[in-house]
C-alpha cells in the first residue's frame, strides 16, 4: 500500500460553484462574445470547448463562473449514465462560463491537492459506483447529484508528491491513448469512403465494384436517398427484422442488481462504438435477475444499435455482439436487431454506420444536449438490400479493408484496458507508487 490516508472530496476542494441559465444562441460564440457552456462539454474525462453557446448580448452581466485553469467541472445533472461526469481544464477561457448543470471544483484553502490527480480519481470505477448510489430524482431520465453527497464521496489520499507521480503516469497512459485515437480516425476516413463505395454502387458478377452512376446510369435508379443499383430492394429495418427491440425500462435493472463478475454480461451504450464493440468497460448482473429478461437476451452476431449519441458518437452507432462472447443482456438506450433470412447481420451492420442511414437518423433525432433516437423511428429507416451473395461478398470486402483499422483499434482498445487497470491500482493505493518517485 502507497503511505497516505482517506480522505473525503470536501477536505480537499471548496464548495462547488454552479453557473446560471442565460438566453442564448444554439451555436460556438465568435469573436467578441461569451458562451456558456453545454453538458456535452464534459465528455470522457475530456473538457471540449466548442460545446458551448453564444450568449445574447442582454444577457452578457448575468454569467457568472468563468472556466479556469486548474479547476475540474462535474456534471451535477444529467441522465442516470452521465450524471457526475468530470473532466480536468488545463487553461484559462477567459470567454467560457458554467451553466446552472455544470459544478467548478479548485482546491480548497490550505490543502495539498494536485488537481490532475484529483481529476483521475473522480474518473474512477470507486466515484462512479458512489454516484450511482447517491444520485436521486423521480424521473428514469434525468439524476441528480448534491453537493453534500459529492462532498462525502471517501477515497484514498496518498502525499502531494505521490498524487503527481500518478498524475504523470496516467497522464503519459492517456497521450498514448489519444496518439492511437488520431491513428485509428485517419483509417476510419479511408474505411469510410471505400464502405460508402461499396454501399452505394455494390460489387457486381465479376466481383468488382459497379461503376459509378455518373460513368453507368443505366445501372442505376434515382430514390429519395439518392442514386442505388437497379436490382437492389429497398426494405424498412423493421421488416427486415426477425426481431427488434430496446432495453428493459429502468425500474427492471438497478443498481442493486448489478453483481461483480462472474455473472451475465450487460451490454451497455459505451460498448457500442461505430462498427465495432468496445470491451474496455464491462458490467454484470445476477443470473436469477437475467432470467426475468429473457426477452432481452443478446447472442453472439446480433446487431447492437445505439439509441444515444453526440458529435462524437452519433445516433444509431452499430456494432455486431462478438462471436466468441457468451450471452447477454442489452442495457436501455441500446437496440438489438436480428435479420430476416434476405437480411445478413453484417450487411446491416455496415449499411447503419454508412451516410444513407446516418442521415435518416438525423431525421429523427430528438433531444437538445444528447440526441436520440426511439425505437419506433429506428424501425423507418430504410436500408437498400442486394440479393444476400452480394451482401456477403461487400461483408467481406469490408472486412478485409476492416483489418489495419481493427488492428490499432485493438491496440486502443488495450491501452485503455491497461490504463482502467493501473487507476484502480495506484488509484486505490493497491501498488505503491513510492518505488516510480
């Protein structure tokens, strides 16, 4: 065990300091103006700054707690998933203020805090499990969290030069991360422009990509949702379907029935990324409490669809549960879709993450500071269908353009888990640090 002693987040910060709600513009203020933040603004651990909205001119001597250097901003409402979100701000925004659902924490008077260290900790499985103990509220939709109950959230606080080394550490772990994260976009842009090819033209007897409708119009009928090969049907994803259905209502999985493993995996949003499944957080519940859901069981190959998402993570996200994992159960916010035989899992998976799909969902979003998407407006997407060969002959082209991709993925996917690993190590204190000072 690292030398330090427990201590509640309350000897160690001040007070919490929450903006106010002004008037304002649903865009990023320019030049000359001040904006008020957006919950999205706190995302991941992650402070993003262009989530904000420009406040009204009138409106200008109303803001009050400005972002500043140094501070952590806690998300002090939200839905049950997002509520006490935090993230660290590493520099002043002279021009960015909190609005009433975002709490500024800073060092308490007096006390040896490093706030980078702080910020990790309020990121931990420990903080997590503390909110969702302590976060109230009548609605299923929306959870609050009380400056008494952050205040008393109890951890370990080791010396100020042990918070730095763990600081330091995590923070070397997390430009890993985000140097992997830029290498795994710039492959996903090149993915994504043959998997728009392949979703728009299709592969034809010869086994090559159809050429396009400006070279080949005669291949080609004009639709709605733009130019599709001629011998390709057009279905909605609810009459594809075998089955489609959402997650079990709150009041059917709580928090008292979530159990450390071993257990039946709950499939949750965060695990449903853009065409692949994400491991790094895991979740379990009591068998006898699965039983009662049966109706919401996931096997291997089905389709994940994501009800939930923002810039970074859009609506209607898909992913396939991996073949090689056991049975589950899909958490609320998350769909999941069976095919009907004219109908492969994997061409639907692929079609949901392509710009056709994409952009009917953003049709239906609704929501201002997390879209969504209901079930029975997940079930008027359309979908163009080619004959099942050909779904699985651009599956496979797919997945073979899938493979560089995948591999940094998984290699993301490891520094993340290694990452979960030594926070609640050095976190907890159950590996000393005194050995790295």
């Amino acid at each position: 065990m690292s030398e330090g002693k427990h201590a509640q987040l309350g000897d160690l910060v001040s007070s919490p300091q929450s903006g106010v709600s002004v008037n304002s513009e649903d865009r990023p203020h320019r030049a000359g103006e001040i904006g008020v933040l957006k919950t999205s603004a706190v995302y991941a651990g992650q402070f993003r700054p262009g989530e904000n909205k420009a406040v009204l001119p009138g409106e200008r001597d109303r803001v009050r707690v400005p972002v500043v250097k140094g501070s952590i901003i806690i998300s002090r409402m939200n839905t049950p998933e997002f509520v006490g979100a935090s993230c660290y701000v590493d520099q002043n925004h002279d021009t960015l203020f909190l609005p009433d659902r975002l709490w500024r924490v800073l060092p308490k008077d007096g006390a040896s805090t490093n706030m980078r260290w702080l910020s990790y900790v309020l990121l931990s499985d420990q903080f997590r499990r503390h909110v969702d103990t302590y976060a109230t509220g009548t609605s299923g939709s929306m959870k609050n969290l009380s400056k008494a109950n952050l205040l008393g959230f109890e951890f370990a606080s080791p010396p100020q030069d042990h918070q730095s080394k763990i600081a330091e550490i995590l923070d070397t772990l997390d430009e890993a991360i985000r140097g992997t994260e830029a290498v795994v976009a710039k492959l996903k842009a090149i993915k994504q422009g043959l998997l728009h090819d392949l979703l728009t033209r299709g592969i034809d007897a010869n086994g090559d990509l159809r050429p396009p409708h400006t070279e080949s119009p005669h291949l080609y009928k004009e639709t709605l949702l733009g130019w599709r090969p001629k011998e390709w049907d057009v279905e909605s994803l609810g009459d594809a379907s075998e089955s489609i259905i959402d997650g079990p209502f709150g009041s059917n999985l709580k928090t008292e029935h979530y159990v450390e493993e071993p257990g039946v995996r709950v499939v949750r949003l965060q695990n449903i990324q853009d065409g692949y499944f994400d491991d790094t957080e895991k979740a379990y519940i009591r068998e006898s409490h699965a039983a009662k859901l049966a109706r919401n069981e996931v096997v291997p190959g089905d389709v994940l669809i994501a009800s939930l998402g923002d810039d970074g993570h859009p609506v209607g996200r898909s992913c396939r549960y991996p073949f090689e994992y056991p049975s589950a159960i899909n958490k609320a916010d998350c769909f999941r879709f069976r095919g009907k035989p004219c109908c492969r899992n994997g061409f639907v998976t692929l079609f949901l993450n392509g710009e056709i799909a994409r952009r009917q969902a953003r049709g239906y979003e609704q929501g201002v500071t997390m879209k969504r998407i209901n079930l029975g407006n997940l079930r008027k997407i359309k979908i163009w269908l080619p004959k099942p060969a050909e779904q699985e002959a651009i599956e496979q082209r797919a997945e073979a353009a899938n493979a560089s991709h995948s591999e940094w993925l998984s290699e993301l996917v490891k520094l993340r888990l290694q990452k979960s690993g030594l926070m609640d190590d050095l976190l907890t204190g159950r590996v000393a640090v005194t050995p790295l000072l």
